[in-house]
C-alpha cells in the first residue's frame, strides 16, 4: 500500500550543529495496517511522518503511496491522499471559521472547488449526523466559532475532517499528547472506531507504550533515525512494556535503558 525505500534527511547540512535525522529508513506498509510508533525524543518519529506527508523534502530515497511515487509531490499535492491530525489541537481547525465551515473544507479535499457557498444546506443534515457519533453535543453548534471550542473538542473535530473523505493513509502525531487523559482516552476511542470502522491504514506517533502496544496490529520503533524494531500479528498482541525496553536494551546495545529515556 504504501513503501518506503532508504529514506535519509539530514538538517543543516554540512554546518556543525549538522543533525542526521533519518538514515535509510525502509518500511513497507500493507493496506489496513495500523502501526504505532514509538522511540525517545529525537529518534526520528515525526520527522518521518513529516517526510511522509511532504513537510519538508528528504535528500534520498522513495516514497510510493499506491501506484503513485510521492517523492517529490508538493505537500498540498499530497494532502489529497493523506490526513493528518497533529499533536498541538489548535492545527487542525481553523478558528476563525464555524464548525460547519470547517467541516464544509475538509468536505471538499481531492476535490475541483468551485465559487459557491462555503456551506451547502444539503450537506448540514450529514454534518450533524457525523458530528453525533462524537456524543459532544457539537451537532447542535455548526455555527460556532471553533475557536470557542476546548482542545478535546477541537482535536475531535480534527479526527473527523481528517477522514471525512476517506484518505489513503490517516498520520498521527501524538494526536493526545497534548490532552488531559480523560480527554486523550475519548480521543483514544475515536481513533479506534473510526480506523476499524473505515479500514484506515494508518501511522500513529505516541510516547505511551501502553497505547502503542494495545492499538493496532503493528509496532515500530525508531532510534537515531532508523527503524530497530518491527513486531506485528500474534507477537504484538502478546508484548509488554517491559518486553520493549528489554529489546530497546538488546537492539542498541545499551544498559540501564528506562521507559523515561524513551518517552520523555
């Protein structure tokens, strides 16, 4: 579904602070993969979903998205096929536009936008019926400002424009780091039951083992801006935290390896 061959990026290239962040990252991702990604800060993580989604263009490698080479695809050229929520909720909505504006523009991804109203009456009735699964009461609210909403709220929002057209590949940014875990759990379960329910295939970030172990049918994990680890199916199902940072020990070759070094 998707492939990715010997990617490498490196910033500020060739000046002293010169930071390689990926260094050959190869990973093939078969259609309806979810595959949570773990590893410490500076490991390569969002670099390489940033990669994917065309924030920045990486010095090597390949990227295939279907039969389409993405590599050098602009990044709004790509946001056709990708959805993407970020880790900070006020991204992925615009606050200056209602509910229903907002709701109205991810409508229209991949698609000819024409001069017409930003809102059509005939597509209210279907904002309100997506809006009810999230059970916030937002489907009674299409003209609110989304800046008025809280975080929770916002990143909901931002859950359901993201897949609102069906992408080819949903990326996730440690989309509940920033919430309280009330919140973040509700997040947690939307994310679940909008995955399973359209059969995403999707990358998710997170700093939390637990998560990255109960969600999706697929681990990996970065250091130093490769991929050391990639455990799926039956084997994935049976990991604990402790059986991660044995092997994060293993793989790297170092002692005293703690969960606060991977995910502070």
């Amino acid at each position: 579904m998707i492939s990715i061959t010997d990617i490498t990026k490196a910033f500020n290239r060739g000046d002293i602070n010169e930071v390689k962040a990926l260094t050959g990252v190869n990973l093939q991702v078969n259609d309806g993969d979810f595959i949570t990604i773990i590893g410490s800060n500076g490991a390569g993580k969002s670099t390489f979903l940033n990669a994917i989604a065309g924030s920045f263009s990486i010095d090597s490698g390949r990227i295939i998205l279907n039969d389409d080479d993405i590599t050098r695809w602009p990044e709004y050229k790509r946001a056709a096929l990708i959805g993407r929520v970020f880790q900070d909720p006020l991204l992925g909505t615009c606050a200056g536009a209602t509910i229903e504006q907002n709701l109205a523009m991810a409508n229209t991804r991949g698609k000819r936008r024409g001069l017409g109203f930003g809102v059509k009456s005939k597509d209210r009735d279907s904002f309100r019926k997506k809006l009810s699964v999230l059970k916030l009461g937002l489907e009674d609210r299409l003209k609110v400002h989304t800046g008025l909403l809280s975080g929770g709220q916002r990143q909901a929002l931002t859950m359901l424009m993201a897949t609102m057209v069906r992408p080819r590949l949903l990326l996730l940014d440690e989309h509940t780091a920033a919430l309280d875990p009330k919140t973040g759990g509700m997040i947690l379960d939307l994310t679940a039951e909008i995955v399973e329910s359209q059969n995403l295939t999707a990358l998710m970030v997170t700093h939390n083992m637990n998560q990255a172990i109960s969600m999706g049918n697929r681990l990996i994990m970065f250091h130093r801006g490769e991929i050391v680890l990639d455990i799926k199916g039956e084997k994935k199902k049976n990991l604990k935290v402790e059986d991660l940072l044995r092997r994060f020990s293993e793989l790297r070759g170092e002692e005293g390896v703690s969960d606060r070094m991977l995910l502070c």
